[in-house]
C-alpha cells in the first residue's frame, strides 16, 4: 500500500469515527434547556414568518446573536424537516469538519502522523464531543476560527496559491463575525499580529497589498446583514454592539460571574484525557520563548498554537461573564500540541524519556481522582443516583483503560499500543456517554412534559409559562407563548411591543392569577418550575389534581379534566331538560 493510499484510508477512518461520535443518534433526545431550545426556534419562526433579517424569539426581537447559525439551521430545517436531528445537524457537521481542517494544519506543521493522532485526540476530547451534539453557537464559531488560523498559517508558509489562503482568511474571519460577533475578529487577528510581530514574520504577513482585497471581502461579507437589520430597527447597534458585547465583557449584568481561574478548571476536565500533555508540551518548548529562539522555523508552529490557546483562554478569563463553550476555539490547538508530544514519545527515543513518565505518572493520578468524583457527584446528589450505575462503570473503564495504557507504555517500543489504547477507551466511553444524552433528558429537556401538553391542547386553547420561560415550547408546539412573570433574555424585544400586545404575551401577576385562571371555564395550561409548583400546592393543595405531567424540574397543570366534567354535566343537564319536554 502506498502511501497515499494509507494516508486516505487514515483520512476515512476518521470521518468515519467523527461521523458515528457526532451523528450516532443525534436526534433521540429532547432538545436541551435554554440554549437548543432558543436556538431551533429562532430559525423556525424565521421560516414560519419568511423573514431571515430580523430575529425574532417567542414572537420579539432577539439581537443577542448574529444570523448565520440561524441561517445554517434554517437550512437543515427546509432540508431535512424540522426535527432535533436537522436542528444539531448545523453544529454536528461543522464539528467533523473541524477534525479535518485540525489533521490538514497539523500535517503542514509536523506530518502525517502528527497529523493522525491530532485529529483523533480532537474528536476523543471531552467537552468537544458533547458540544459537537448540541445545538449552540460556540461549534460553528470554532469552524471559522480554525479555518482562519489554517488559512492564515498556510498563507505563510507555503509556497503556492498564497493570495487564495488570504482571501480564505477574511472569508472564514467575516463568517466567524456572522456566527457571533466581533469576538470572531478581534482574537484571530491579534494572536497573527503577535505572531508574525515576535517571530520576524511581519513583512511577510502584512505588507502585501492582497490584504486591501482581502478586507474588501470581509466586509463584502459581514456587513450586509448589520446594514440590513440596523435600517429595519435602529435600535439594534447599541443593543448588540454595546449591551451584547461591550458590558457583558466588562461587566457581570449578565448573571454568568466566574473566578479567574474557571477556564483552566474546564480545561482540566473538558481536555480529558489529554490535558496531561500540556505539562510535557510546556517543559519541551521552554526553549522556544527567548527572542532568539522564536525566530527559528522549527519552534514556530508550536509558539503559533502556544499563542491561539493561551489568549483566548486569557481573554475570556478576564471577561465578566464566563460559559464553559466559550474555550471550545483552542480545542484545534491543545489537539495538535497534544498529538505532537504523542508522536515524538512513539517514534522517538530520545524525546521519550522523563517527560513521558510524567504523561502517566499524572495521567494515572487524574484518571483516579476524575473516575472518584464521577462516582462522588452522583451520589452526593439524589437526583442523580438513578444514573449511579452507569456512571460508575463509565469511571472504572476510564481508569482501566489507563492502566493497561500505561502497562503497555512501560513495556519497551510499545507505546503507540498505549497510546491507541487511550484513545479507543475515550472513544468507548464517548460511545456510552451518547446513551447518558438520553438519560439526561429528562434532567434538562422539557420535551416529556410538552409532548403531554401536545396530546391535550386544541388551538384555541391558552397556555402560560409562569416564572420562567421553557426555551422549547414554541419549537415544539409551533406556536407562541404568554409568559407571566418573566422576561429577561426577551426584555429588550418585549419592550418593543406596542402595549396591548405586550400586556396579552407578557403578564406581571401574583400566584393569583394562576388560581384564578386554571379555575375558568376555557381550557388553560400552566408549565412552571417545581419550586413555584410546592409554592402553589401549599397554599392551594386542591390543585394538586390539576398536575398533569413532570420531568424533573418541569411540571405541567391544567385545567382540561375540569372542563370535560363541566361539559359533561352540561350536556347531561340539557338531555334531561330535552327528556322533560
């Protein structure tokens, strides 16, 4: 076999285990609580209103976010139907693709097997595995990220079709900017500034009058669509640009206040089992950070990663609100430098010394402690204990895969065995944690809950969520949601409404009010959380009968038995009545 044909079929093997860890059962579980619920419906009332400018959630506008996911979902939606499938199909996919732009840099920086072992330790991380099944905004982000560091890299270092890796650049940059917002610019282009400025590249990187061009498409690109949605709504610059993006980096408005320290926290976890290359990585490349070393062509593709993972990490750390996705665009980079020591330390020698002892030795003690608080977690929490069992399996198969791994590693010239073995155990456990998705539903998808209320509700038939708001609900139902006392997210768009209409979809009353209306006549459903639920009970406990359906930490009420027994005793009175006469 030559060796193009094994690098194909090395390339196959991994669509292939990208496509069944990301695709494998994609769509048998509820949409997830807020995020897949917030982002299915936006393109669904898009569709349903034919406008693909102005965003709209629950019936208001939504400017949180730019359009492109939305568009992208839109799309699978008129191509495949509506569906949890078609709607984490926009993340799904751009998450295999990622694993193929990863094997393609990490090829031009170090080779093919560099290359091999970058792309499955991708795709066998942790936290990128599950984002790459759910439907949010941070896994597109991550494609146009990576496409623009590659693009930019390979326009750099390579010799042919130079001009074309430019313009991919702008390109991927202005989608990245579409995904979700200036986020998308500001941290690619200073981590190529700081590059090309520190490794003497500078010349090279900015003095080509392609960049003129090159920023001609970028704003060709994305500035139609903030054009467009400013003269529909004026209000939307300062909402966006200053509320969205502005105060919630310097500030903690937005309710998402973290340590300084919860990304390398998330890292630890989410990097799984990899992190433990990062300290081998950090004491082999010591040498490349003196001025003189950085200059050198064999330490730049490490100082190249070195810096997208760590100001990115460092940017969001010191932002005021803080969500664990919001890392995923260094995965490409810890993936590559992981994969980097993983090939030096199987085909090296001398490189496989000290610091791969310190791989296990540490590898061993965090497999440990991560298999322990696996088991820890569950128990401590009751709502949790039915999936004690298999958690705990999932954690003792962690850390005997790790032992084996590091029994064959000890074992002279048999550390690619050790090395496969870590990976096929993340990939069986990766494997078991799509049916854990499906336990998880009921903890964070209201769809059992909805579904009852899909079975029970007519048309004409009023229903409220009261004291939250339950993302899913129009998605599912295809219809709009009154909402009583709560607004947050749609409070800009709520204020937007003419106050008749306002009044109608967004109500301010006391528990009163839900006495009162689940006493009417008309049938009326209330979806409301378990704590407003005991609330009412106590107060009220003759309401107890009107529970119809609960998951988790959803319930759903109604007055539709009430109704029937009403009708009925109804129609019994005028047949007795027809009967007298």
């Amino acid at each position: 076999m030559s060796d193009r044909q094994k690098e194909i079929f090395i390339v196959a093997g991994i669509i292939f285990l990208s496509a069944f860890l990301f695709f494998f059962r994609l769509g048998e579980v509820g949409l997830f609580e807020p995020d897949e619920g917030r982002y299915a419906e936006i393109p669904r009332e898009m569709c349903a209103e034919n406008d693909f400018i102005v965003p709209r959630l629950n019936g208001v506008l939504y400017f949180e976010k730019p359009p492109l996911v939305y568009w992208m979902t839109s799309l699978s939606f008129a191509l495949l139907g509506q569906s949890e499938f078609s709607a984490r199909f926009s993340t799904a996919l751009p998450g295999l693709v990622v694993v193929l732009l990863t094997y393609a840099l990490a090829r031009k920086m170090y080779g093919k097997r560099c290359a091999a072992f970058s792309a499955l330790v991708l795709l066998a991380s942790l936290e990128y595995f599950f984002i790459a099944r759910l439907l949010v905004l941070d896994m597109p982000l991550t494609l146009f990220m990576t496409l623009g560091f590659a693009s930019f890299y390979f326009y750099l270092f390579s010799e042919k079709a130079k001009k074309i890796w430019l313009f991919v650049f702008y390109f991927s940059l202005a989608m990245g900017v579409l995904t979700k917002g200036p986020v998308a610019f500001v941290l690619p282009a200073g981590v190529i500034f700081l590059f090309s400025l520190l490794t003497g590249n500078g010349r090279k990187a900015f003095l080509d009058k392609a960049h003129l061009a090159g920023l001609a498409l970028f704003f060709a690109v994305a500035s139609p669509w903030f054009f467009l949605v400013t003269w529909r709504e004026p209000s939307f610059f300062r909402f966006f640009f200053i509320h969205e993006h502005l105060v919630r980096f310097l500030t903690s408005e937005h309710g998402r206040a973290e340590p300084f320290y919860y990304f390398f926290v998330i890292l630890l976890v989410g990097f799984l089992p990899w992190v433990i290359y990062l300290v081998p990585s950090a004491m082999r490349y010591l040498k490349v950070f003196p001025a003189s070393s950085l200059k050198k062509s064999e330490n730049q593709p490490f100082f190249f990663l070195f810096l997208w993972a760590v100001m990115i990490v460092g940017f969001f750390s010191l932002s005021g609100s803080k969500l664990p996705a919001y890392i995923l665009p260094i995965y490409p980079a810890m993936a590559i430098m992981a994969g980097k020591i993983m090939e030096d330390s199987s085909f090296d020698a001398a490189e496989a010394g000290k610091e791969a002892r310190i791989v296990f030795a540490s590898g061993a003690l965090l497999m440990t402690l991560f298999a322990a608080y696996m088991v820890w977690v569950v128990f401590k929490k009751p709502v949790l204990r039915p999936l004690f069992t298999f958690v705990f399996v999932l954690g003792a198969c962690l850390l005997g895969g790790w032992v084996l791994s590091a029994y064959l590693f000890f074992r002279r010239r048999k550390r690619i065995a050790a090395y496969l073995v870590q990976i096929m155990m993340m990939l069986f456990l990766e494997t078991a944690f799509i049916g854990l998705f499906e336990k998880a539903e009921d903890f964070f998808s209201g769809k059992k809950v909805i579904m009852k209320l899909k079975e029970e509700k007519k048309q004409e038939d009023i229903l409220y969520c009261y004291n939250s708001y339950v993302q899913a609900v129009p998605f599912y139902l295809k219809e709009r949601v009154r909402i009583v006392n709560w607004r947050d997210e749609l409070g800009f768009g709520a204020g937007k409404l003419e106050d008749d209409e306002r009044k109608e979809w967004f109500i301010e009353a006391d528990m009163d009010f839900v006495v009162q209306e689940l006493g009417r006549s008309e049938r009326v459903f209330f979806i409301m959380k378990k704590g407003d639920y005991k609330a009412l009970i106590k107060n009220h406990p003759e309401l107890s009968k009107k529970k119809l359906a609960e998951a988790h930490n959803t319930i759903l009420m109604g007055n539709v038995y009430t109704v029937n027994k009403i009708k009925k005793s109804g129609d019994n009175e005028k047949n007795k009545a027809r009967q007298n006469n």
